[in-house]
C-alpha cells in the first residue's frame, strides 16, 4: 500500500516509506510497443467532433504508457451523459498470462482507505462510536497513548503512528519474500513497536496504520467482519458484483472462492483479475530511492521484459488498508454514490470532506477522511488513489459525484522511470480533463529512454 515513489516523502519517515509506502499517494501532479485493445474506446458522448477526439487522444496516450513501460493499463471515463469511455492497452509479453479487458477486476490498493472510512463514519451516524472517541475506548491496550488518539486522528492520518510497511518484517511479507500471513494485530504491533513521528493531532503523516486499527474498531462496534462490513453497507446495497475485501489468508483460495454469494444466492461469472507485474531483482535496485534495505525486490514467477508476475503475492499485509478487489465500473459508482449522498447523509459527508494539508511536496492535495481533494489541470477532483504490488489506481470524482474516472496501471515501479512516469502522468491528467470536459493538455512527444 505504498505511496507514488515518484514523490519521494520527507527525510523524517523511514526508509521503507520512501521506497514503497509511498506509492499510496499515486502519480496525478497539478502541473504536469504494440498492445492489446480489448475495451474499445467509446465516445462518451455519443456525438461525433470534441469527444470523439477526447477518446482518440486517451487512446493513444494509453498507448504510449504502455510503450514507455507500463505492462497494462485501463482507463474509464464517465461524463455524466450519454456513452463512457472504456480503453484497456496491454504489453505484448503479458498476453500469455491474461487478455486485458477494461472490464477487469483490479487489486484496488489504498482506495480501501475510502470505503472503511465510509463504514466508519455510516457507524458514527447511527451513534454506535463518535469520531472523538479515543482509540483506548475500542481498542485497549493496543496503541499506545490511544488515549490521546482519536478515530478522527486516525481517519486524516493525524495519529501520528508510526505506518507498519516500513517496518523490515512487514516489508519482507509485502514484496512476497516472506509467506508469513499477518493478522490485523500483529500488523498494528509492527507499527505500534517504532516510535511516533509526532504528538497525536499535531501534523500530518500517511500511515497505514491507522486503518487497520479503524477496521478492527468497525469489527469491535458491529461484531461483523470488515469485509462482511463492506458487503453489508457498499457492495450489497449498490449492487458492486466484484467489489470484496481480501483477507490474505489465502489470496488464490479466496478468488477463487468469489464465483458465488456468502447469501446463497446464484453464482456469477466474474471478470478475470488482471495480473499485476513489478521489475525483477536484476532491473529494480536503481528504480528504489536511497537507504531501501539491500536486497529488496518482489518475488513472484519470472517474466519477459525483466518483469515478475506479482498476482498472487502475499496480501496478509493489506486488510482495511488496502486490500479491495474491484472494478473500474464498481468503483465509480460507489464514488459516484458516496459524493452524491447515498451513502452518508449530509453531516458524516461533510466531515469527510473536511481536509487537513498533506506533504510539502503535495501542495495540490489535502486529506480528508479517507477521501483526498486534488487540484489537477482542469479543476477539483474527489477521491483517493493506491498501489500494491503490481496495481496503481486512480479513481475521481467531480464534487456531484456525476462524473467519474478511473485509472489503473499493473504496475507501481515500471512506472517510475521518467519516462514511463511522465507518460503515465499525462494519461491521468487527460482522463481527469476528459472527465470535467476541459481539454486535454498538451503533451510533448515522448523521449529515448
């Protein structure tokens, strides 16, 4: 769950934050081969001229990712009216493991972080906890100082808590060197054994343990399991086929596992999950920033283009903070449905909403509860964005909540070459442009590698 490496954190957070937990904070800036097309563009309006063009541009700066060394990615554009643009463009090498198609599920990272923060706060209007609550009151004994800390805290990373995936055992789990499985516990344990990096309340820091004690304070004020929880208040009630939070117990058994309803209901075909890919040990050591422990790299079956097939990885290292399964189409109708109001009412929404500064090196940015407001090009955009081994998601919203974007690339550190990094960047702010109906920046032509 690691935020975009491309914009390293400051001194002050460990080394494991600058190599991968950053990566959870993703590529959109403010300023800034052959594949497979297995989602036709469509023009999102149904009308021929600008939106047509629209699509034809996305397209081809789709490819031109997946040229610069993206091994797939996936775009999906809603305007709000008439067609939505769907683009799937994938690597040649990556056909003998999958075909692409925009229709695919995706690991969603730390977008997680926005439908936990929604159970909580649904939680919080039904009276079962207050965001003053301090985490002591649900969670004894397990944070320290949790007198001090409360669920708001944790909500807008606040807490000051140290983040868990820089920890060297977690990192080991999280990059498949280590099979260990982590319980939610033992994850906060982690976190909880560094000290903090400030007196709660008093600055900002993205820390990924701050949502796996909210998961287990949600379990504690429900008796419900947090993917239970998810199904129960999302995924049921907006009807998301292939939206569901992954354990980690056992990755492959649980999508397996996925074809049917824990209700009984009539088992469904679901769409392939799209493999994810990272740069083999051999090519990743330039792509990590200085002081990640020597020897890191992602485990996982060899691949061409000196890649590793990261699918079926280690996910116990996840949970609350970013271990989601979905879709583009299921995503942005449950970001279209909670900034339009569905899914909280007016209060909790405009608690959510309610954002603190993040990073110096993020100034278009500000965190909310679970949810960022982002600065881009062509306007304010809603949403949250995340990355696990071998997935990064974006996915915004207008403040309506009627118009929304998603892309999703299979890889975080193919992506952070300046080539690929560039490109990726523009195709995100296209999507972003396309989406509010500005046009598209102009990009300059891609350079050698």
């Amino acid at each position: 769950m690691p935020r975009n490496t491309a914009h390293p954190r400051p001194a002050r957070q460990a080394y494991l934050t600058l190599a991968l937990a950053v990566a959870l904070t993703g590529t959109l800036t403010a300023c800034e081969s052959s594949a497979a097309a297995q989602g036709t563009a469509h023009d999102p309006t149904g009308r021929p001229g600008a939106a047509t063009a629209h699509s034809a541009r996305l397209t081809a700066l789709a490819q031109r990712d997946v040229d610069a060394g993206a091994p797939g990615v996936i775009v999906r554009v809603d305007k709000g009216e008439g067609r939505v643009t769907k683009i799937a463009r994938q690597a040649p090498w990556t056909r003998a493991d999958h075909t692409l198609t925009a229709s695919n599920r995706f690991r969603m990272g730390s977008n997680t972080k926005t439908m936990v923060a929604t159970v909580v706060l649904q939680l919080a209007a039904e009276d079962r906890l207050q965001l003053t609550d301090p985490v002591e009151k649900w969670l004894p004994g397990l944070v320290p100082n949790g007198n001090s800390i409360t669920l708001r805290m944790l909500l807008n990373h606040t807490s000051g808590l140290f983040d868990y995936t820089n920890d060297p055992d977690v990192l080991k789990a999280f990059t498949g060197q280590d099979t260990r499985r982590w319980t939610p516990g033992e994850l906060i344990a982690a976190g909880v054994r560094h000290e903090p990096l400030f007196t709660p309340g008093t600055d900002y820091s993205y820390s990924n343990t701050n949502y796996i004690a909210l998961g287990l304070v949600a379990e504690k004020a429900t008796g419900h399991s947090m993917g239970d929880l998810i199904q129960r208040r999302i995924a049921g009630p907006l009807h998301l086929k292939n939206t569901y939070l992954v354990t980690g117990a056992d990755a492959r058994s649980e999508e397996g596992s996925r074809s049917g309803s824990k209700n009984g209901s009539k088992a469904v075909k679901r769409p392939a999950l799209a493999h994810g890919y990272e740069p083999d040990a051999a090519h990743i050591g330039p792509l990590l920033p200085p002081g990640t422990p020597a020897g890191t790299a992602f485990a996982g079956p060899r691949r061409p283009a000196g890649h590793v097939d990261t699918t079926w990885i280690n996910s116990s290292t996840e949970w609350a903070a970013g271990g989601v399964v979905s879709t583009a189409q299921d995503w942005a109708r449950f970001s279209g449905a909670l900034l339009s109001g569905k899914l909280l009412p007016p209060a909790q929404l405009k608690e959510m909403r309610t954002t603190v500064a993040e990073e110096a090196e993020f100034p278009n940015r500000r965190y909310g509860l679970g949810l960022e407001q982002v600065v881009t090009p062509c306007g304010t955009v809603w949403g949250h964005n995340g990355e696990v081994p071998g997935y990064s998601s974006e996915n915004y919203t207008d403040v309506t909540g009627r118009r929304t974007v998603s892309v999703l690339t299979s890889t975080i550190f193919g992506l952070v070459p300046p080539k690929a990094g560039a490109a990726n960047r523009a195709l995100v702010d296209a999507a972003v442009c396309t989406m509010l109906g500005k046009p598209i920046p102009a990009t300059p032509a891609p350079t050698a590698s």
